[in-house]
C-alpha cells in the first residue's frame, strides 16, 4: 500500500528526522538512505522496520542536524600555515621587505581555516533515531490503514457480487442436462423425422443424457467456491496481515471457475463465469495493494 510517514526526535544537541514512503510492491523491498556517519544503524532500521511492514517498496530517509552551541566547529590546518609563513618569510627576506607577519594575516589565505559541522557519534543519535523511526512508523502504518479498509470494502463487494454469480450458477447447473435432451431430441428429430423414436429408444436416449450430465456436473466446484468466497470475505477482515493467505484464496478460486468454465455447454453459464473472472481479477489487482 502506499503511505507516508514522518518522525522527529531532538535533544539539546542534534535534531534527527525520519521520513518513511511507501508504494505497491508484491515483496518487501527496503531502501535506506543514511548519512554515513550512521552508517552502522542501517542493519537495526532494517530490522525495526521489517517488524511492522512485510509488503511493499519502502524508502527511508535519516537526516540529522546539530542545533547545540558545538553544531559548528573551525578547525585549523597548522602545517598549511606554517608553510604560508615560510614562504612569505622568504619572499620577505629575498627582497629586503619588513617582516611584519600576524596570525590573522595567515588565516585570510586558503583552507587555513575550515569550518566543519560537528560530527556526532552514531551512538549519541541511536535513541533519537528509535524515537524518530518509531514515530515514523506509526504515522505510516495510520495512512496505510485506511487505504487498507477502503480495498478490504472493496474486496468484500466484489466478493457478494461473486457470491450473487454463484447463486446464478447453481441454478443453471441442474438445467444443462434437460437442455441438453431438447437439443439432442430436436437433432435427431431434424435428421430421422419419422424413424427418430425406431433408432433412438428412451432408454438410449436417456443413457446419452445420463453420461452427458456426469461430464459437465459442476456441484462439487460449486461447494469449494462458494466456501472459497466466504473464507476470502472472513480473512480480508482480519485485523492482520492477509496478503499472502489472499493471494492463496484467490488462487483457489481461479481454479474452480476455470473448471467449471470447461465444463459449461450453456452460454448463460459460460457468461456467468466470464463475468466471475472479471470480478475476480480486480480482487487480485487490490490483494497486492494489502500489506
């Protein structure tokens, strides 16, 4: 699912953030960027992260600041001035000028001085960074809840709308096989008229119809899809990762309706089916929006 959180801890010395982003993903695929001075904490936000999210690209952003009087630091590179101040002693004393050279001259020349911000150790920011992430985390896991109920909501009524398909299909079922008579009697009738009931006694005729209905009987698909659709509306309800037991279901359910669809010699079934299918891979496509 997709989502978005974000954590902020401080303390007197640094402030740290983290951002969390979310989109679709069928797998859990974590990218983290850190600082590298933090560099050694990435393996414990993988962790922490993995224990509360198990679907989905998720990219992480750490950033920190130093807000304490120590945030930024001037550092001076003494060897670089003393070899400023030899050579310009040098030049003083080739051309017989006064040697008046101060400390403020030589810290006007070049990277004489740096001013660096202050590098925290990745120990003094492990706590904010728990803090932040946790916040973070949270904040994710609310949005992404939400999103969450609305395709569970949406997973149900498609589910009722299958469940009214196989309503439709286990009226249909009983009929195939008289139709099939009607058409098999109006055949024969068509192509023997008068010696029709000579060739084909009743008993022949109702063998041909018996057989014809033991292909193309469907109740037992009829029984496992109808209880596949009630456990896909039991288990998208719970309040837990569903993901992966979904795609299962799902999986289940594909299976019937592609058997009964085989078996199907009447077009209102084969209609019916067509539109189940239909249904049912929208349900797919939200299943991989669930965490």
């Amino acid at each position: 699912m997709t989502g978005y959180g974000r954590g902020e801890a401080a303390d007197s010395i640094c402030r740290v953030i983290v951002e969390i982003k979310t989109v679709n993903n069928r797998y859990c695929d974590i990218q983290i960027r850190i600082p590298r001075l933090l560099s050694s904490l990435e393996n414990r936000i993988r962790e922490q992260v993995q224990k509360r999210l198990y679907r989905g690209k998720i990219d992480i952003y750490v950033t920190y600041e130093v807000t304490g009087a120590d945030a930024m630091q001037v550092r001076c590179d003494y060897q670089l001035a003393h070899a400023y101040a030899d050579a310009l002693r040098r030049i003083a004393s080739a051309e017989s000028i006064p040697d008046g050279l101060n400390a403020v001259q030589i810290a006007r020349f070049n990277d004489v001085l740096q001013i660096e911000p202050y590098e925290l150790p990745a120990e003094q920011t492990e706590t904010l960074i728990e803090q932040a992430l946790s916040d973070a985390l949270t904040a994710l896991c609310e949005m992404r809840s939400l999103e969450g109920n609305r395709l569970a909501a949406d997973i149900r009524q498609r589910a009722d709308q299958m469940l009214t398909q196989y309503e439709s299909l286990g009226r249909l079922a009983p009929l195939v096989a008289e139709l099939y008579r009607k058409r098999l009697t109006a055949r024969i009738q068509e192509w023997f008229g008068d010696e029709s009931e000579k060739l084909f006694s009743e008993e022949r005729m109702a063998a041909e119809v018996a057989v014809y209905a033991d292909k193309s009987a469907v109740d037992e698909e009829l029984v496992r899809l109808k209880s596949h659709l009630q456990q896909l509306k039991s288990i998208v309800s719970l309040d837990e990762p569903v993901g992966k037991k979904l795609d299962f279901i799902v999986q289940e359910i594909n299976r019937e309706i592609n058997t009964i669809g085989s078996k199907a010699n009447d077009l209102s079934m084969v209609q019916t089916v067509v539109s189940m299918k239909s249904e049912l891979e929208k349900i797919r496509e939200q299943i991989q929006n669930l965490e």
